[in-house]
C-alpha cells in the first residue's frame, strides 16, 4: 500500500511539472537587422549590414554617417529591448524612434573609439512603440582605419547577453587586457635579466618585444585615451610596427645569429619608419608600403630557423621554430583586413597569436633560467664541497709538513747546541787538563775557568731541558741557578720578566741571549764593584721584539772595557741572535764615582717555524 501511494505521488509531480513548463511562456528570439539606409557625404542608399564605409563617404579628417534601420513590433514589449552591437567604427550613438539614448562611450564622438569592443545597448520600454521603430546609428569616420556599422541584433537583454555579448567581450576585452597586463609583466621581467647579464641577450631582445606588445595590445581595449587621438593613433602603429621588427631581432638572439650590424640596421629603419609614420598622419598607403620589408622578412625567418633548427637538432629550437611559424600564419589571416580589403567584422588574429606564443616562449626562457640556476646552485654547492675537502687535505698536510719542520728544527738546533758545547768549554776543559798535567795553570785560572764552564753547561743544560722552546720557562731556570750561583755574595739581583706573551723561540738564540747575559754578569761581578744587578726582560707584541737589559750600579765602563774581549764576544752574541746591543752607563747609583753600567740588547723575535 505504501509503494502505491509513493508511485502516485511521485507520477502526480511529475504530471505539474510538465504543465508548469508547458505554461512557461517561451523565450522570444532576438530579431537580427540586417539592412540600412545609410546617409554619407553622397546620397542616401540602402546597404546590407555588415558594411564598410568607401573612402567617399566621410571626410577623410572626420565626420558623421547615419545608419537608419527599422524593425517591427506587433505587440509592445513588456520589458526592455536591448541592442547588440558586435562592432562600430570609430565611434557612434545610437537614437530610437527620435530619441537620442547616448553614444558607445561618454563623451564628443571624435575623442572616443569604439572599434575593437561590443555593446549591449538596453533601451528602455517608453522609447519603444507599435508597428515600425527606426533605430539610428550615427557613425564618426576618418581615413586612420576601416569604417562602418555591424548587422544589429534587438531582443531580450538576458538573451542577447548570454547568447552573444558575454563570450565575445570575455574574448575582446577581458582576455586582451590579462594578455596585455602579462605581456608587460614578462617584458619587465626579462629586461632585468638582461640587465643582469650585463650584454645582448635574448631576454633582452625578449623583454623590449613584449613591452612593445604590450602597449599594442593595451590600445585595443582602450576606448578612452588619456591624449590626443592623433598621438594615440601614432603610438598604435608605432609599437605594432616596433613589436614586429623586435620579434625577428628576438628569435635572431636565441639562435645566437644576431650580430650588431644587424640590429643597429633593423632598429635604425624602425626609428625612421616610426617617425614617418608620425609625419603622414598614419597614412594607410605608407603603412602598407612600410610593413613590406618586415612581412618579407617574417615569411623569411622561418625558413632560416628551420635550417638552423636541423643543424642543431635541439627541442628549444624546435619549439622556438614553430612559435615563428604560427605567428606566420596569424600574419597572414590579418593581412587582407590590415590592408581594407576583407569582410568588416572581424577580429584580428595577431594580438592573440602574438601574445600566447611571447607566453610561451617567455615560459620557455625562464624554465631554462630556472633550470641554469638550479644547475648552477648544484654545481656551485659540489664545488664547495670539493673546495672544503681539498682545504682540509692540504691544511692537514701544511701542519704536518709545519710540525714536521719543527721537530726537524729542534733537533738541528740541539746537535748545533751539542756540537757547541763540544767546541766551546768541551775543549776548554781538555786543554786546562793538559796544561794542570804540565803545570802550566794555577790554581785561581783553573778555578775561574771551571766556574765559568760550570756555568755555560747550566746554560746549555736550561736550553735544552726547554723542549717546548717556551722563553719564560728558560728565563725561570736561569734566575733559579744565577741566584743559587750568586746565594753566598754580597750583590743583590733585581729581576723584571714580563715574557707571558712571547713566541716560541729557537734554543740557539735563547742560548746566546742567556750567554750574552751571563757574560755581562761576570763583568760585573770581576770588574764593577757592583751591589746591585737589575734583570729586565720585557716583550712588546707590537713590535715583536725582546729587550734585554742588565744594569748595575758599579764603576761603570772605560775604555779599555770596551775594547775587551769580553765586549767582542757580547757584540758577536748579539749579532747572532740578529739583535743591536748597547753598552751605557746606567746612572743607578746617582754618583759620579759610580756611574754603573746598562748593558742593553734588542731581539727582533719570530715565532718558531715562521718565514
């Protein structure tokens, strides 16, 4: 029972829903005129619609030709009648039954242009009325380009929108100005690549086409210049004529085929084509007479592009190959409608085939960009890696070919310092013996002489125990065995070490500094009469030099003291440690008996193993 009432109910809707669609009043088609009366400098005369305007209809700076055409209404329309018109040229208003409703775009019809745009023209129902209605057009014409008036459409302005207007502005406007706004977005784009690399690429080349394409584009879609028409116009043919020429320099760049004559020749005739293009006032017959060479060419390049492409054998070349040839053949669809001679509706194929293949081949150029810098990036970053490897390798091998030199330094400066030492008090302790076996020394000499043997081998003994090279360690153990040496004299030792900051040092020369120290001691000691020795031993970083200095307060030097021995050897020692020495007096003691001595020396000090 339950299935039954659902079937009925279900078979009962279905039942209202068809009468209801059958109530539904249908929509009414839109009427198409197709016929005009049209008024022009010469008589009156009926012309079927689509028409174009004969050069002996208007003036050629500009005038007015009326289109008069009729349709009849048997009943009056309940809702407003709209008016399709798919293209008017240059401009014009429309009046319906004597009343003038307005015109294409605001504003005088001289300073508009309606040419390249569709308009849905809703009148209202009062301007309507019974039988026949006359529907006037009137036309503003001048010799910069084709003239004339479509066929007419009147209907329902949701019928007409939907049927016609809606796609054909979508196509006529809205995707031409989103082509122009991409054009230039590439242009900008590309010309600061150029700019980048910094010589004749072809995204420079790439860059200034689609900025003159552009500006072309833009125009078409522009119903209002912010300027003199007459200067619009100019700009108009200017960037189309510009655009063509920069496409052949643009696809001559990728190849790699363009050389400076030939752009510098191409941009010169532009130039010059341009400007008298401005001076003719757009004359038509120049314009076609100018654009020969370029058509030429353009039917050329492809031709050679496809030979360059069979030598290379590469797909951008390939793809750039078959961009040009399909701008060929877009050129050659427009061509009859450039130059007057094809059906007055119409659009031009140039602007979209121009466009879409610059997008694509923009795409392309920047996919290789893209491309080249991720390539770049990964070649960059193994390099690095590479860079990084070898750095470590050859800083590994300069600190053990560094260490290696120091050890090998070391050991030569202990067998120099050993062989010293078998050359210096070695043999001076050989020969005391043979003179003690002989009688020939007494016992005061023999004692000086082991003293100051004993002293040397402390010496050597300091230096070589210093196995770090460090000179605050060498300086410490010397103070330590001067003191004990000196512990039972009256002479007091005053020491100053501020070395913490100083390189490691060759033992050679911190055994001949200590020498030249020692030596100065025992002359105080022997000579001076001295009660009081100040030690100074200071480094300067800056200068990277060592100061030595011993001061005492004794009888001061004479000359026999500096013409000694004593004074010779201190002067040798200091040249072997590449330093200057001084010998002074020291004026500690403020006496004249007692003017005191000051030793000196100065040693320019390198770190170990340095150049």
């Amino acid at each position: 029972m339950f299935y039954r009432l659902a079937l009925w109910t279900f078979l009962a809707l279905c039942l209202l829903n068809a009468g209801g669609v059958q109530a539904a009043k249908p929509e009414q088609p839109p009427t198409e005129l197709k016929l005009a009366l049209m008024k022009g400098l010469g008589p009156e005369k009926v012309v079927n619609l689509p028409h174009m305007m004969a050069a002996t209809d208007f003036e050629p700076k500009g005038s007015l030709v009326s289109y008069k055409l009729q349709i009849d209404l048997p009943t009056l329309p309940e809702e407003p009648l709209a008016i399709y018109v798919p293209k008017m040229s240059l401009a014009g208003n429309v009046s319906v039954n004597g009343q003038f409703f307005g015109a294409c775009e605001p504003g005088q019809l001289q300073e508009v242009r309606c040419l390249h745009l569709p308009y849905l023209i809703d009148i209202p129902i009062s301007f309507w009325k019974l039988g026949t209605n006359d529907i006037r057009f009137e036309i503003y014409a001048n010799a910069r380009q084709s003239n004339g008036l479509s066929s007419v459409w009147v209907g329902h302005f949701e019928t007409l929108h939907r049927r016609f207007f809606l796609w054909q502005y979508w196509l006529q406007v809205d995707l031409m100005t989103g082509l122009s706004w991409l054009s230039g977005l590439l242009g900008v784009m590309a010309l600061a690549v150029g700019v980048v690399l910094r010589k004749d690429s072809v995204y420079f080349w790439f860059g200034l086409t689609s900025l003159a394409n552009a500006v072309a584009t833009s125009s078409v879609v522009m119903s209002r210049p912010m300027m003199d028409l007459d200067v619009f116009s100019w700009i108009v043919f200017a960037s189309r004529f510009a655009s063509g020429h920069l496409l052949l320099l643009m696809f001559a760049s990728f190849f790699e085929r363009l050389k400076p004559r030939i752009y510098w020749g191409v941009l010169a005739y532009t130039v010059l084509s341009v400007a008298l293009i401005g001076l003719s006032d757009s004359n038509r017959t120049l314009l076609t007479t100018l654009y020969l060479p370029l058509l030429l060419a353009i039917f050329l390049m492809p031709a050679l592009m496809l030979y360059w492409t069979w030598k290379s054998r590469e797909i951008t070349h390939i793809f750039a190959t078959t961009m040009m040839a399909l701008i060929t053949v877009a050129i050659s669809l427009d061509w009859p409608r450039f130059t007057g001679k094809s059906a007055f509706v119409g659009m031009y194929f140039i602007p979209y085939a121009y466009s879409g293949i610059l997008f694509m081949f923009g795409s392309m150029l920047f996919s290789l960009l893209v491309f080249a810098l991720i390539s770049s990036q990964n070649q960059s970053a193994e390099l690095e890696m590479k860079v990084k490897q070898r750095t470590a390798e050859l800083n590994a091998l300069h600190d053990q070919l560094l260490n290696t030199e120091i050890d090998r330094s070391r050991i030569q400066e202990r067998q120099h310092m050993l062989q010293d030492m078998h050359d210096g008090f070695g043999s001076q302790l050989v020969i005391a013996k043979m003179m003690v076996e002989q009688n020939q020394m007494s016992q005061e000499a023999l004692g000086r002489l082991l003293e100051e043997s004993i002293g040397d081998l402390y010496l050597l003994v300091d230096t070589l125990g210093n196995s770090d090279n460090y000179l605050p360690n060498a300086l410490v153990d010397f103070r330590f065995r001067t003191q004990q040496r000196l512990a039972g004299t009256s002479l007091k030792l005053h020491w100053n070490l501020q070395v913490d900051h100083a390189p490691e040092v060759s033992p050679k020369v911190v055994l001949q500094i200590l020498r030249l120290v020692q030596e100065a001691l025992n002359n105080a000691l022997k000579h001076a009469k001295a009660t009081n020795i100040h030690l100074d031993f200071t480094y300067d970083a800056v200068g990277s030099q060592l100061t030595v200095s011993v001061a005492d307060d004794g009888v001061g030097i004479s000359e026999k003291t500096v013409r000694g021995q004593g004074q010779k050897n201190m002067m040798a020692r200091a040249r072997t440690t590449g330093g200057k020495l001084s010998v002074t007096n020291s004026n500690l003691s403020f006496s004249n008996s007692q003017p005191g001595t000051l030793v000196q020396l100065v040693v320019p000090l390198h770190p170990l193993g340095s150049v």
